[in-house]
C-alpha cells in the first residue's frame, strides 16, 4: 500500500523523497478524479452547446469600477491564512511532515507571515483593479457559455462534496462521533461517497439554476463524469488502503479468475489507517497489515465504475430524451453499489430484522430513483414533442 506519494515513489523508483510525505495518495486520487470530471463535463457541455441543446446567457457587470474595499479585504483575508499556515510549515516542515493532518487543521501559524501575506495579496488585488479602473464606469454585457461555468462547479461540487461525506459518515458511525466529536469533524479520514454525491449534487443544481442552465441537460453532461470521479476516486481507497474493504477472504481464488491473486484476496500492509497487527522489521507511521486477507472491493468499484464511464460516454449521442442519462447513471450506480455492499465491510442499520447498510439504502433509493426518472422523462418528452 502507499499511504502517500513518499511510499509510491520509493517502491517504483528506489529513492526517498521525505517531502511526498506531505501528499496523501487518497487525496491526490481524489483530486486528480475532480479534474478528469471537470474535463469530460466541460466537453459535454461544449457539444451540447454545439448542437443547440443549451445555450449561453447575459452576464451584465459593470466594467471599470474603482477598488473596493470588499474585493481587496477578502484577498488581505486569504492571503493572511494562507502565509500564516505556510510560513509556519516552512519553519516546522519535519514536523509537519510527521503529522501533516495535524499542522494544517490546527490554529498554531505564524502572524508575521500572516500580516505579511495579508499585505501582499492586498496590495495585489488594490493593484490589479487600479490599472482597469475607467475614468466613468460602463454596463457591459457578455455571454457566458455553460461549460464556462464548470471551474465554479467543480470548486462547489469539491467543497460541498467533502462537507457531505463528513456528515454521511458521522451519521453512520454517530458512536464515534460522538466520542470525539471535534476530531471526527476535522478529520481526513472517514468519508462516505455516497454523502459527497448527494449534497454535492443539490449544490451544483442550486449554482445551475440560479446562472439560467436547463437541469436536464445539465445533469445528462455530468452523469458520464460522475461514474469516472466515483471510479478513479476508489482507486485512491484501494491505492491508500482507507479501510473501505470487503469481509474475510480465506477461499483459494477460482479457476476463472483471472486478475492476479492479490486481486482476489489481500491483506493491506502498510494501510494508512494502521489496521491490523504490526509489520516485523518496519519502521515508520504505516506499519500495520491485516491479519486476514479481505476483499479488495475498492478494486472491484473502481473497475466497474470506470467500465460504466466508457458505456455511458458510448451512450450519450444516443440517449436524447434530457433527463434520461443521469436516470440511467442511478440505476447503474445504485445496481453497483447494491451488490458490492454484499462483501463490503459497514456498519449495519437493523430494520425489521433485516441488517442493511446505509450505503444499501441509498443504493435503493439511487436505483428507484432512476427508474422514475427514466418513465418520467420520457413521458415528459413524447408529451413536447410532437410524434410524426
């Protein structure tokens, strides 16, 4: 396993580089899901453009306006965390690099740096707004594309997406939040996919609607790039070993089979949560691996949801009742994440007597959810659309 870039780069090249320390493997999976996401909704929003599905609309704003206090306290603002945190890691970096988590969500930082940095990207911004400054402001009106728009999203559907996962996941283990719950909040780990999917799924709508983009074909665009993110963002659990696996594994891998063994049963060394029972002879933060084998289900998601990135990308030129896409893609998702709940590691809800996960639920709904959707699109659509 590489908890982070630091492992990755010693076993696949021989070197030490203590500072990849600092980027955690999960995390940077997660990011590089967020940018291929931004990248395939961009270039379906573009061809729906093209083809006249959505369309472009006014931004009207006033060009030329002297600075404002506002703009240049916000920047003063940022630029104080932002060198306050910086300046400080730079002084403590070993430290930091020992516990990265624990230095970025601290309160400890360095005022100096701080006020200094508060300064600068003050004065940045006073400078920037000063140089297109007119002598007599003027109303000027562009159009905005949708895909102009993606940046935003992805910004809103990251903020809101991880805020949703905390909160799914302290639902589902109240207990330990409630042990802890200050530590539970600011944590890094722990975080439930499907929690991220739904607020930020709102969030993105909520931003959509207010810049005049038609939901349906909006959330058509992104349904594609949604399985993609999912996928690649289960590649970082399984990468990382985030104790997002299956049950106990023991059973001899079938004859049909055909992935590698470790595919089929693995134990986890070096797991960035530090589960199981010690490494003999290892030294360092990770030294944990599991005393069982377990299914590497974060494999089996990942595969699965990037295989159902490519047959929806196949499918979106076909698919024209709007709405019916992203039908499709929770039918899909919920069908996935049903099944592989099955040999999945979760905390479990007893309701009438039957154990179910949260995830299960969810799932369900996902799946029913989809079908609705896929009667009501196309119910909607032969009803405007005049039949030949």
């Amino acid at each position: 396993m590489y908890p982070n870039l630091y492992y990755l780069f010693k076993d696949l090249f021989g070197i030490d580089l203590e500072f990849l320390q600092i980027f955690q493997s999960f995390g940077v999976l997660v990011a590089i899901s967020f940018l291929l996401a931004a990248y395939f909704f961009s270039k379906e929003l573009q061809r729906k453009g093209k083809e006249g599905l959505i369309s472009s609309t006014d931004k009207k704003y006033l060009k030329g306006e002297a600075p404002k206090t506002s703009d240049i306290a916000f920047s003063s603002l940022f630029g104080f965390v932002l060198f306050y945190k910086l300046v400080f890691i730079a002084f403590n970096f070993s430290a930091f690099e020992g516990d990265t988590q624990g230095f970025i969500l601290s309160l400890e930082g360095n005022l100096l740096g701080g006020l200094a940095g508060a300064a600068l990207l003050g004065w940045m911004r006073y400078s920037e707004m000063k140089k297109t400054q007119l002598e007599k402001p003027v109303w000027v009106t562009e159009k905005t594309h949708p895909f102009q728009h993606v940046p935003n999203m992805t910004l809103i559907a990251a903020v809101a997406g991880i805020l949703g996962a905390k909160i799914f996941h302290n639902l589902e283990n109240f207990d330990e939040f409630l042990n802890d719950p200050v530590g539970n909040l600011i944590s890094f780990s722990g975080l439930t996919m499907y929690g991220g999917l739904i607020v930020a799924s709102f969030s993105v709508i909520y931003y959509a609607r207010k810049n005049g983009i038609k939901i349906p074909h909006l959330i058509d665009a992104c349904a594609p790039s949604l399985m993609l993110a999912y996928g690649t963002g289960r590649l970082g659990c399984q990468i990382a070993g985030d104790g997002d696996w299956g049950v106990e594994n023991l059973t001899e891998k079938p004859s049909w089979f055909f992935l590698p063994d470790w595919a089929w049963s693995y134990n986890y060394p070096n797991n960035v949560n530090n589960v199981g029972i010690p490494i003999a002879d290892c030294h360092g933060k990770f030294c944990s691996v599991l005393e069982n084998s377990v299914f590497p289900t974060p494999l089996y998601e990942s595969m699965a949801c990037i295989a159902l990135f490519i047959f929806l990308w196949l499918l979106r030129k076909k698919i024209t009742v709007p709405g019916v896409m992203f039908s499709l893609y929770l039918v899909l998702n919920g069908v996935e994440r049903f099944f592989i709940e099955k040999i999945r590691v979760n905390n479990t809800y007893n309701i009438f007597g039957k154990h179910i996960t949260q995830a299960e639920i969810i799932a369900v709904v996902l799946f029913v959810l989809g079908l609705i959707g896929i009667i009501y699109f196309s119910k909607l659509h032969r009803k405007n659309v005049p039949q030949s």
